[in-house]
C-alpha cells in the first residue's frame, strides 16, 4: 500500500483501558490476534473502572434474556474463579435487598422471580430474618443473596494489562484516540501521537463512547452518553459497625441505578451511596469539575430534557442528598436507622456513562453498536465491571467471526 509504509497495523486496536477494554483485548490475544490497547490516561482503570462500588455482582436484578442478566451471572463466577487464581483480594460475604414499605413487598416479590429465573441463588427472608444476617437494619422482609460479593476492579484491571502484556498484547498508555477512519478494508486509528492501522476496532470507551461512534463517521448511534455522577460517603467508626456486609435497597424498576446501598469493602471501611445527579463535566468527579463544551452539549440533548420532564422530583432529591449531608443520612436511615449525618465523611465518587435515548428513556441493557469493521460498545453500565470477562468472549467471538470460546480454566488463566 502506498502513503503509510511506517504505520504500526494490528489485527484489532481496543480503544479504552477501563475492564471492558483490557478484558477484550485479552480475549482477542488468545484468540492469537496481534493487539494493541490505546488509553487516553496515563494508566489503566482511571474512570469507571477505578471509581465504582466493587461489588461482584449475582444477576439477580436484571431482565431474564438480557445480555445484563447472562453476562453477570457467568461474571459472577468469573469473577470470583479469576480473583481466586491470581491471588487478588475478594470476598463472597452475600448481601441483603430489604424492603423497608410495604409498596416495596410486589417489588422484592418480582425480584425473587427474576433471581430465579436468573438461576441465582436467593432466599426470601422475613424481618427476623433479615436481622440474623444484618442486626442493624430495619426491614419489613428481605432477599438474601450469598453469592454477592466484593473485589477490588482496578486490581483485576492491573491484572488484565499485565495479562495482556505477557501474552504479546501492546498498551499504549497517555495515547487519546481523535477518530477513526476507515480504509480500503482496513480502519485508520488516528491518536494524539500518530496513527495505527486496524483491521477491526472495538471502542470501550466508557463516558466518551458515543463520541466516538460519531468520530468513526457512520450512522449516528442513536443515543448520547449522559454523564451521572455518583457519590459516596464513608461510615465513621463506631457507625461503620452497624453494617457487617452489603444491605441494598429494592430498586426502582424505573430507575434501576438509583438506590444508595452500604457495602464493607475489602479494607473493612463501610462506604453508603452512590447517589445519582448530572455531572457537569464527562469526567466531573465533584461539582467544581465543570466544561463547558460538554455541558452545554448535554444540556442541548433532547432526550435529558425528556428524561427530567419524567423525574424532576427524584433529580432535586438526589441533588438535595448530594449537598446535604443529612439529607443523604435520612436515605440511609430508612435501612439503617441508627446513622446519623456526623456518622458520614465523604468519600469519593464515581461518575457514570449512561446511554439516554432522544425520547429520554434510559438504555438499560448493555448496547454494542456495529458500525463496519468497529463495534462500539455504547452502555456498559453497572454490572459491566462483573460481566467484563463473558463481555469480552461475546465481543471477542463477533469481532473474529469464530465461536464464543469457554471460559478459562483456572489452570489457563
Ligand atoms: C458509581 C459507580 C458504581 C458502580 N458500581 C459497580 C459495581 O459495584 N459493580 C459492577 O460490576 N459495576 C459497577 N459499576 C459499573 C462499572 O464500573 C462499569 O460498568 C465498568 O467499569 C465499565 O468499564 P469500561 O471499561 O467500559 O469503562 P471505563 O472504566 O470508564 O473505561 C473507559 C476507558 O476509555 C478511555 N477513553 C475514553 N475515550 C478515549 C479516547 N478517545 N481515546 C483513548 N481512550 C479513551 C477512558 O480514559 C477510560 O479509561 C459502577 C459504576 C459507577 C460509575
């Protein structure tokens, strides 16, 4: 070929270093792809991945059929089997879903039938019950879940890499990705720092996903990362006694994200939230983190104003909790009636890349967009982090037409 004879080719550059994309390209290396991974960042695991509740999901919550609901039961033991092998820290302690109204009763009840169908194993507790598993909580019934778990997701990311690395995979770290620009069959990846030619591109881009399927020039992908950040506080100790394991709310089907939930986390701190309100920036960890350019196209998009047309009472309630720390004490006390507003410290955030349609729904399932030779995967919200390892087989086997392999074994891994 003429006009790039120095461009670095691969059989398939993976945009993004979050679990998605480390878990993806390490699928398509052993699938014996040449690879590389470029990363914005300076280092792997640096927004969502790195910056989220660690709970190892069970699958209990999710559609029965859905990718959501299959990937996070096979990631759940995935999961588990891979910290397991290398060594990395976890614990499978279960939680508990309580019903705190008695509104909530068909609600729990629906989720018991979804773990079900799920295969997920799940037991319906009455208020003594769930006060053997949890002594703290106030609860009409609840759902205990024992598979449920906790991981650290940016160890398991630095694992991926190193993975990926040892099997002759490239990361290119500190390296942005302007666009994508196919061809003669092939796909021009053009990065801060020079091009690369791909054969295929998988984007897992996480807050910039949609960016960048417009990047690639196709069809439009028909929805628009909205960015939801997410807060949590920390439980000050003796508080932080009051939880021996994970207590969730029962979630509202119409807005399954929300719903701030107390887990102890593998360093043994207990951390509540996370709440949900609009960032003001793709990567606006707090509300000083603002850019213009991204907010005044957010707030351009149809489809949020549709979305808070529908929920403007729950969006003040979940700005009211992030500026007030006892509004947000009052949430978790309808769980855990003994915390008090100086029982909390902050405690970091997270933000969210949610897809929101123009017609304002939210894209609950996972969303891979095909566009040629580049798949996008466009909402890889929570479970994502849990469901990384099948995600990535999925992804792995459409991307080179072969079947999906198994998973590893714990002697392949
Ligand atoms: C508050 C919160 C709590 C959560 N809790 C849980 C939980 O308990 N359990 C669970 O399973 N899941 C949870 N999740 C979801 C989980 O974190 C995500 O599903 C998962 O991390 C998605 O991984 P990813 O690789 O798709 O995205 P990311 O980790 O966001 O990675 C995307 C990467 O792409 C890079 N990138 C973007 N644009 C470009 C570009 N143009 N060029 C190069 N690189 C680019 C970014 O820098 C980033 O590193 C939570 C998420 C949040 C926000």
């Amino acid at each position: 070929m003429t006009g790039l004879p120095s461009t670095p080719r691969y059989d398939a550059v993976v945009v993004g270093a979050g679990i998605v994309g480390l878990a993806t390209a390490r699928e398509l290396c052993r699938a014996g792809r040449s690879v590389a991974v470029v990363e914005a960042e300076p280092r792997v695991a640096a927004h969502q991945t790195g910056h989220n509740s660690n709970v190892i999901h069970s699958g209990l919550y999710y559609r029965p059929g859905s990718h959501k609901a299959r990937l996070a039961v096979a990631g759940r033991d995935e999961t588990v089997a891979f910290c397991r092998t290398h060594g990395l820290p976890h614990r499978v302690g279960g939680k508990l879903v309580v019903a705190t109204e008695p509104e909530e009763l068909p609600r729990m009840a629906e989720l018991a039938r979804r773990g079900a169908a799920n295969g997920v194993e799940c037991h319906e507790l009455d208020a003594a019950g769930a006060r053997e598993h949890e002594p703290n909580v106030r609860a009409l019934a609840a759902l205990r879940v024992p598979g449920t778990g906790v991981c650290d997701f940016r160890l398991v990311a630095e694992k991926l890499a190193w993975l990926l690395a040892a099997a002759g995979g490239e990361l290119m770290l500190g390296r942005r990705v302007l666009a994508l620009v196919p061809r003669r069959g092939d796909v021009v990846v053009r990065t801060e720092a020079g091009d690369l030619l791909a054969t295929r591109v998988v984007c897992c881009a996480g807050l910039h996903g949609d960016e960048l399927a417009r990047a690639a020039g196709g069809p439009d992908p028909g929805v628009r990362i909205v960015p939801f950040r997410g807060e949590y506080a920390g439980l000050r100790p003796p508080a932080d006694g009051l939880v021996r394991e994970l207590v969730y709310p029962v979630p509202d089907p119409g807005l399954p994200f929300l719903g701030v939930h107390a887990t102890r986390g593998l360093d043994e701190h207990v951390h509540v939230g996370p709440n949900a309100v609009l960032a003001l920036a793709r990567e606006g960890y707090d509300w000083r983190a603002v850019r213009p350019e991204e907010l005044a196209a957010t707030l351009a998009y149809p489809g949020l104003w549709r979305l808070a047309r529908r929920h403007w009472r729950v969006g003040l309630d979940e700005v009211r909790g992030s500026l007030s720390r006892e509004a947000m004490a009052a949430r978790v006390r309808r769980m855990l009636p003994d915390v008090r507003a100086a029982d909390l410290e902050p405690a970091g955030a997270g933000v969210r890349a949610q897809a929101v349609r123009p017609d304002g729904t939210l894209v609950d399932d996972f969303l891979f967009h095909r566009q040629g030779p580049v798949l996008h995967v466009l909402n890889a919200p929570s479970p994502a982090a849990t469901a990384a390892l099948p995600i990535a087989r999925k992804i792995a086997a459409e991307v080179t037409g072969e079947q999906e392999p198994a998973p590893e074994t714990a002697a392949s891994q």
